[in-house]
C-alpha cells in the first residue's frame, strides 16, 4: 500500500513539473559560465525540485535516494543526464523530463563536488 500511495505521489510530482515551465526567467540572470556552456541555478534548482527532490531531499541530501551532494565528484554532467533519462538501479527513467530541462539539471548537478 505505501509502495503504491508513493508511486501515485511520486507520478503527479514528476507529471506536474515536467507540465510546469514555460513561464518568466524570474532570477535566471545568474548562469554561470565554463567552457561556452551556460547553467541557470535558478531553473536548475526549479527543475529539481518539481521532479527530483522527493527522492533526493530538497537539499540533495538524500531519502529514498542517494545523497547529491557531490555527485559531480562521480559523474559527468552527461553522464548524470543519461541516468536521468535511462535510470540506474533503483532509480527509474525519467522519461517526462525533457532534453532541455535534463540538460540544465545534470550540469548543475555535476558542479556539485
């Protein structure tokens, strides 16, 4: 039951941020800059809280998922963004997440060392 009560939380979570976006930049003038590519903390942060922080904790530390703390230490942005898309181990796929949004998250996440 609580397998089933998570998966249908998890689902509308995962449902409604993959549906939320598209509005105003509001605070996304702080990308930074390294090697021609460009990461929007902001929407990065936006990003991963709409569809990845139930899992990981709104602060990367962790819950049902892994710490993401210092996942950069361990994967490449791409890396990061082929487990996004593909899942590993007891993650599944995210397949709701779009290319642009995978993209921005898994170059955030690979800063973090």
């Amino acid at each position: 039951m609580k397998k089933l009560l998570f998966t249908v939380i998890f689902g509308t979570a995962l449902v409604l941020g993959a549906c939320g976006g598209g509005g105003s930049d509001e605070g996304s003038s702080g990308g930074s800059s390294d090697g021609g590519e460009t990461t929007d903390t902001a929407s990065a942060d936006q990003i991963f809280q709409n569809n990845c922080a139930s899992c990981h904790g709104s602060d990367l530390s962790g819950g049902m998922g892994p710490d993401l703390t210092k996942i950069g230490s361990e994967y490449s942005a791409d890396e990061i963004a082929d487990i996004i898309q593909n899942g590993k181990g007891q993650m599944p796929a995210q397949k709701q997440v779009s290319k642009e949004d995978r993209q921005t998250v898994a170059q955030w996440l690979a800063k973090k060392k």
